[in-house]
C-alpha cells in the first residue's frame, strides 16, 4: 500500500513529520528546563517512538504496565519507572525484570514498603505525592510522608530515588493559564515537601513531576529534577481545546469510512466505534460534544465546524451531518492515549504515503 487512500479501515495513521516536530520541542523544552525528560510511554507503546525519544536525549522512559516495562526492556531499554501503584500479585514479576534492567517503583503505603522489602532484593523505590490531583499518593503536608519516606531511605535493601508525582488535573483546563497554575503549584509543593525532608535527615535525591499541559506551560522547574510528560508525541483534541496545541500539531489520527447515509435522517455511520476511539468523551465541559472532531483540511489542520462524531458504539460511529457512503474522514481523536490502545499497529504516514507499520505493543 502507497497511499492512505489504499488502507483499510479504519486504521490508526501515524504521522511521522509531526511525531518528529513533537518530539524534538519537548526535548528542547526540557533541556531549558535544566530537567531530565523521561517520558510516559503508554501514550505510544511503540519501541519506534521509543527510540526516537531516547536518540533525542530521553534518560529512561516511563510506563503504567509491566507488560509495557518487559516490552520495552527487551529491546535495550535498561532504565524504567512503572509509575503506577506496587500490585502486590505482581511481585515476581517485579524482581525478575529487575534483575535485568534499573526498574524503579512507586510506592504510597507502609503495607508497600513492607512487601518490597520482603523480597530482600536491591529495589529502586520512589514515594508518591498528591500533589492536588486527589488519586493516589501521600498528602505532602501529613507526617506519614516523612514516615515513608524515611523507611525506604533507612532500608536495607531499596533504594531511594526521592518524590514523584502526576498533577492530573492540569488537564482539566479550560485554557493554558489554568494548566500553568497547576503546574506552578506542582512544582511548588514537590520542591518544598523536598526540602523538608532534607531538612529532617532524608535525602531526596529525586524530584520527578510532570504532564504535557504542564510541561508545554510551565516557565521554570527549578529544584525538580525530571519530567514525564507523555501525551506530547501524538496530542490529541483534549489537548487542542485546554491551549497545549493546534491541530496541526497532532500526530495521531484514525481513518474511517463512512458505510451508511439514509436519506433524510441528517447523519451518517463510520466504522470508528468505541473500539477505535474510545470512549472517553473528552473535557466535561467542552461545546459542542464530541467522540471525536473531523479534519476538513489535514494539512492545513483544520476541522470541520459542523461535522464530528456524536456518539459511539462498540463498531459504530454516528457522525452528525450527512455524508457519502463511501466517503472516507480523518478524526481526530479527544486522547490519542486510549485511541491507541484500541489498535494492534499505526500506519506511518508522511503526507498521505504510506512508509511503515509500527506494531503497539499493548499486551496486559
């Protein structure tokens, strides 16, 4: 296959040219920063990707899964931080791969510390902050932060690399100032509870925050020492509608095919369902609602104002103007993260050739 216009659909288009444009600003943003970037893979799960972030200056990556870490490790990636809280049935895993590779781990619980330590290996461990989102992690401002904190240090097998935490809610927009705010106090509160610490006799070596609204709004991260934004190689219509891009700037996108018009009835059906989108209905507050926006012109990076997805089933995707059975769009996801995953391999494009296809790896 050439062209995108030979592809089967619907399919998960990559866009190679913008992927490389992301990347690279993320990286150089970063390095004025004066912070390491580990970025967040699950956004991508693609040893392709991957590679392009470490060649780029990446120091390690970050994952949500182990499937995603042993992925990942098995092709040369030796630095990781499973940034999601210790599963205790997943133990086993946890002390193989990480004879292997440097495997960093998040804990937020006494009952975690107690059950790394139980392996009796050499673990690297960071402590999670709460640092406002409200999800999980340790109240900066409780004692039992020290407490914790104190244990891994005075451990005699893990090891402590400091604090991290995921300000989640710089998502919540609803515009680039709201995500800077956010950020600010994310990092405000992570270098302050740092040095705290050091102040009582623990050593914090790490201080590790970041999302890509944050990240793409954030004026200093002086005192932090990494960041792990993901989202920022594809961007996705979430990102558009809260100020971190354009339309042009996202990477990736699904090609679908519309497969029914009935006379009168004002809409059409695509072959995009929840299995190709999601169904993550983007910013609560976003008008109109959307599944999904269409791209009127790709290149130009503009979308249709009256035409989108409305709503999803599991194959299905209704779109709210008539439109030629036949006819094929170009939708831009509201999180290109969950998109993905609903995919076995993206379709590589530059322009509208058709240069590779990179499998995601999304095993569970």
């Amino acid at each position: 296959m050439n062209t995108i216009h030979e592809l089967p659909t619907p399919a998960l288009l990559l866009d190679l040219d913008v992927l490389e444009r992301n990347l690279e600003q993320m990286q150089a943003k970063a390095d004025r920063l004066g912070v390491a970037l580990r970025p967040h893979i699950k956004t991508h799960k693609c040893i392709e990707v991957g590679e392009r972030q470490r060649a780029l200056g990446a120091k390690g990556i970050t994952v949500s899964t182990l499937p995603e870490a042993r992925a990942f490790a098995d092709h040369g990636f030796d630095d990781i931080t499973w940034a999601f809280p210790l599963i205790f049935v997943r133990l086993e895993e946890v002390v193989e791969l990480a004879e292997h590779i440097t495997l960093r781990l998040v804990v937020d619980s006494a009952e975690a510390v107690r059950e790394l330590e139980r392996t009796r290996r050499p673990l690297h461990v960071w402590l999670k902050v709460d640092c406002g989102y409200h999800r999980a992690g340790v109240d900066p401002e409780s004692p039992r932060v020290t407490e914790l904190a104190r244990a891994i240090h005075e451990s005699s097998t893990l090891e402590f690399d400091g604090i991290l935490t995921h300000a989640g809610h710089s998502y919540d927009g609803p515009t680039r100032r709201d995500s800077a705010a956010v950020a600010v106090r994310e990092r405000d509160v992570m270098v302050e509870l740092a040095e705290r610490l050091r102040a009582d006799g623990v050593p914090v070596p790490g201080v590790s925050v970041g999302s890509t609204p944050g990240m793409h709004a954030v004026d200093h991260l002086d005192g932090v020492t990494e960041a792990r934004p993901g989202n920022y190689a594809f961007h996705d219509y979430t990102q558009v509608l809260i100020g971190s891009c354009t339309p042009r700037d996202c990477a990736a996108t699904v090609l679908a095919s519309v497969v029914s018009s009935q006379p009168g009835a004002g809409h059409c059906v695509i072959d995009a369902g929840a299995l190709a989108l999601s169904k993550d209905p983007g910013p609560g507050d976003a008008e109109p609602a959307s599944m999904g926006e269409i791209y009127d012109d790709y290149a130009a990076g503009t979308l249709r104002p009256d035409t989108r997805v409305v709503s999803l089933s599991q194959e299905h995707g209704k779109v709210s103007r008539a439109l030629p059975v036949g006819a094929r769009v170009r939708i831009l996801p509201n999180h290109s993260c969950l998109t993905v995953a609903c995919f076995d391999a993206y379709h590589v494009v530059r322009g509208e050739r058709v240069v590779d296809r990179w499998k995601v790896w999304r095993d569970r």
